[in-house]
C-alpha cells in the first residue's frame, strides 16, 4: 500500500487488503482518460459514501483487461497508470483499489468474485456500476447478478447513467476516435480539459540542436499513443506559468533506423537544462500529420512555419 497523494490509500492487489478496509461505497471500471462521464460517477460515489458515513473506493484493472487478452489489437490509452490514478485524486476519491489483471482474475468466476472481493474483502455497503458494465470469467457477471448479490450480502447497486452531450454518448472510444481526427476540442468537451500527457523528460540524440531547435524528450511509457503528428502545445510543471511550444508526436520518419514513437516539444523563448523533471503536456491545437523530409535543411524550415503558426494558434487559444 501506499499514497496517491492528498491522503488518497492506493491499495496494490487484494492481498493488500486489512480488516480496517472493511465496509465502503465503491465502484468497478477501466476508467481510462477520466473523462466527464468517468467523473460523474465519481461525484455519485463521493455524494453517498458522505450519505453513508464511509470512504469512496475506485477499484480499477493493470493491465487494462484488453491489453492482457488481446494486447496488439488493444485501443491506444489515455491515460497510463500514474496519470490515471492522479485524475481519481483529484475528483476527490479517498481509496483505489488496484488489482493486476492476469490469468487468476481472468479466470474467475463471476459470483467467486463478488464473494470474495466485494463482501468477504471489502464489506461492501453500495456499488456504482456503468450501464454496460461485465465481469468475471467470459464476461458473465453482469447488472443483474450484481443485484441479486447484492440481495444476498445486503449491498445495493446502482447503474449510472451514461453522460451525453449534443453530439452523444461521452466515452473513452469516442475521446480516441476525436485525438486520431485531430478533434481536439471534441476531445476537450469530453474530458472537461485539455487532452494531456504527462511524463519525465528524458535524454534524446540532441540532433534537434544541430538545426536551432532544442527539444524535451517526454517517455510516453505506453504501446500506442491515441494521437500523432504536430501540436500546439503548452507545457506544466517546469515554470509557475505554463509554457507554449510546438510538438511532435510520432517515429521521426526522417531519422532512419529509429522507429521508437516519441513526443518531443520544442519550448519557446526557453533555455533551461530540465532532464529528470516531470511535466504535463497539453496539447492544444493540431497542426499538421507527422511527415517524411529528405534533408534536415528542409526540415529545419517545416519544423520554423510550424512554430510560427503554432504561436498564432497559442495566442488566440484561452489560456
């Protein structure tokens, strides 16, 4: 066990679990990306484990259960796990239960898992469920086996509601499907903020140097990324204001033999030696596909209208 931060108890598997853990309102999901729906239930969990005189508790999945069962077809995430786990934070969530996704709990039946982790474990008081919510061994637990446990142990279960905007159904394939458009702003009315990815900067070959353009290199620590190409960005964590630049996220074509997917920012008007800082980079407007060059010269001059229409583009965007 440890803390996610703000006192929030992070509980790292089931085998983690005490006495004292005993009795919560919780709810079960991926949760990937935090978005507006994700924070809904939030609020819900929050509002009646007041009403109940006990702690809110996420219980969520690493891996997520797609990339265990199927990990080359798996979505891009959102959000990885550190990133995740700071959203929950902040919406205010006072435990998370973090439970490893492997061949154990794929394998196990649905009521074993209500009996041994939601009653026998947690003493659970009431469970928050998305309305198209499965579970358990080839997904065989549903809404309807929740209540009847829940008639059982003596747990309620509500099924919340799906948020929806003008254009529909908020979810996390809907925000994926806006960040590979370049829809930034969909993906923005989604989430309640700007798509973000956070991470330490770390050493790269320097080559951006070479042509005038010093860039962060940011790990993006995950198989996929849900976007591609050159952004306006700004950039958290290295001053008290945010700092603007232009990004590049994808396998820098023109750097053959090197296919590693990458983020790298280029910082305006900054020059400042940051390795091992942690930043968040939010990325604002989309500027252009990522593209092949055949000389650095050439893309010197692409990388120089980028930053131009990337500070217009900054300028008029809110801050």
């Amino acid at each position: 066990m440890d803390s996610c931060g703000d006192g929030v108890l992070l509980i790292r598997g089931q085998h983690n679990l005490r006495p004292d853990h005993r009795g919560c309102v919780a709810t079960i999901g991926n949760f990937d990306g935090v978005h507006l729906g994700h924070q809904a239930v939030f609020a819900a969990l929050r509002a009646r484990a007041r009403e109940l005189g006990l702690p809110s508790l996420v219980i969520t999945f690493e891996p997520q259960p797609l990339e265990y069962f199927q990990p080359e077809a798996a979505p891009p995430r959102l959000t990885r796990a550190r990133e995740k786990l700071h959203l929950i934070r902040e919406a205010g969530i006072e435990r998370v239960l973090l439970l490893r996704f492997d061949q154990d709990l794929a394998m196990q039946p649905a009521p074993e898992f209500v009996r041994q982790l939601l009653v026998d474990a947690l003493g659970i008081r009431h469970l928050y469920v998305g309305d198209d919510f499965r579970f358990g061994f080839r997904r065989q637990g549903d809404f309807a086996l929740l209540c009847q446990a829940g008639r059982e142990h003596g747990f309620s279960v509500e099924s919340l509601a799906t948020v929806s905007d003008a254009c529909g159904r908020i979810s996390s394939t809907r925000i994926r499907e806006a960040l590979a458009a370049g829809d930034l702003a969909t993906a923005r009315c989604c989430l309640g903020r700007d798509y973000s990815v956070s991470g330490r900067v770390g050493h790269g070959h320097k080559r951006g140097r070479s042509i005038g353009f010093p860039t962060m290199n940011v790990g993006l620590l995950r198989r996929k990324s849900p976007v591609r190409g050159v952004f306006a960005v700004r950039v958290d964590g290295l001053d008290a204001r945010p700092l603007d630049g232009v990004a590049n996220v994808g396998n820098r074509p023109t750097l053959e033999g090197d296919d590693r997917f990458l983020l790298e920012v280029h910082l305006f008007d900054f020059d400042r030696e940051v390795y091992g800082e942690q930043v968040t980079v939010r990325f604002i407007e989309r500027i252009r596909d990522e593209k092949r060059f055949d000389s650095f010269d050439e893309l010197r001059q692409q990388i120089l209208r980028d930053a131009e229409l990337a500070r217009e583009r900054l300028s008029s965007a809110s801050p």
